[in-house]
C-alpha cells in the first residue's frame, strides 16, 4: 500500500460521494487503489508514472465529462463518480471491442491467466460480444532469438513502445504506421541483445499474450497463474 508524501501537499476529494485524503497531483488510479476502490486498467502499469491514456478502460466522469482516471491527477475539490452501471457498461464495451479486434481465444493462447485482458473481460461479466468479429489476418514476427511477436493480440496499448528499454536506454518497440494500418514493430537486434531477465520483464508488461518468450508457452499450471483463485 503507497503512503502519502510528507513532502506534498495533502487534500480532499470525493470519490462517488466519500471524502478522501489524496496528494496533490497523485494519479488517481493509484489513490483510488488505495483506498479500496479497483479502477480496471490496461495501458497503465502500476509504478509506470505518466501514462497515455490509449485504451480508456479506466473511464471515470468528472465534471460531467468522460476521461480517463490514468491521465488524471488529484486536485483540491474534485467529485469523481468511479462506479455506476452506464460507466461499468462504457468499460465493458470496450473490452468487448479489443476482443473482437484481435485474435484472443483464451484456451489457446500462452498467457491465458495471467492475461490482463482476459481477467478484466471475466471481471466485468464479459459473454458474447455485441459487436462483430473482424478476423484481421495480422502476421507472427518470430525473427527474434527469444521474443516472439502475436501482432494479432497486439491491443497497441502502448506499455512496451513507451515504457521499456533495453540496458542502453535504447526502445526496443516502437509505433508504424497510422490509423488502421498501426502496428508495434520490433527491433530484431535489439531484442536479440536483451538478457533473459529484460525478456521477462517486456513479456510482464504486455497486459496481453502479443509478446511471449520462445520456448516457455504454458509453463506454469492452473492455480500457479497470476488471476487463478
């Protein structure tokens, strides 16, 4: 659990209609967590700071408006509404469309329990999807020693073109394209120089099955998984 700063300025917001303490300027993700109250994420990744905002599953109302709780920092007096059925319906919605955008068939896919995607479409009671599936054909990039790349599952979150590097500081991911014809593309040198262990880290930070370690597909059994109760 954070601590509060001794060093920032404390204040006082509503989260749906309760009076908490929060720093100035704390994301809102993070202070809702904190005092119990679960914001579902995909892009952001707890400790990652700024965030962009790409996937808007964390869709909160304030001041009437709808915005995304990762991009929001605390301010004195704010009234955030966080859970209401119209904002759990929003966020259900849009889990529902990365699902039919891409290729996610849980049973088969490597990361299948420990998949952010996955839990958050069991958690907010996902069945069949209200929109139509669109089968791109996207292709496997498997030229790296020990990365291999699902672009069909790609959700462009954003986490692994903006949050890792390898150990020179140099990315390793980064956006082509514009539009529908966006894609994550990987540096095949780079990735090959990565060490086992910045393999499992961007592996990690992938809230879904698009980058996986060669070689170690379903390595761990139902109960040893991340969402497995």
């Amino acid at each position: 659990m954070n601590k509060l700063s001794k060093n920032t300025k404390k204040i006082n917001i509503l989260l749906d209609g309760k009076e908490v303490e929060a720093q100035e300027g704390e994301n809102i993700v993070e202070l809702a967590k904190r005092h119990g109250i679960d914001i579902p994420v995909l892009c952001y990744y707890e400790g990652m700071g700024e965030c962009l905002g790409t996937c808007r599953v964390c869709t909160i109302r304030w001041k009437r408006h709808h915005v995304s709780a990762c991009t929001l920092k605390a301010e004195e007096g704010m009234d955030l509404t966080i859970e209401t059925e119209d904002l759990k319906d929003l966020r259900k919605a849009l889990i529902e469309l990365l699902f039919v955008e891409g290729n996610h068939f849980c049973p088969s896919c490597e990361k299948s329990g420990d998949c952010d995607l996955q839990h958050l479409g069991l958690k907010l009671e996902m069945t069949v999807p209200r929109f139509h599936y669109r089968f791109n054909n996207r292709s496997i990039n498997f030229d790296a020693d020990k990365i291999l790349f699902e672009h069909n599952r790609c959700i462009l979150c954003k986490r692994c073109t903006h949050k890792f590097e390898d150990d020179n500081g140099e990315r390793v991911f980064a956006f082509k394209g514009k539009g529908s014809n966006l894609s994550v593309e990987m540096n095949i040198e780079r990735a090959n120089g990565l060490s086992e262990e910045l393999v499992d880290q961007v592996v990690e930070l992938c809230p879904v099955g698009a980058i996986l370690k060669k070689g170690k597909g379903f390595d761990r059994p139902i109960g040893k998984r991340k969402y497995d109760e």
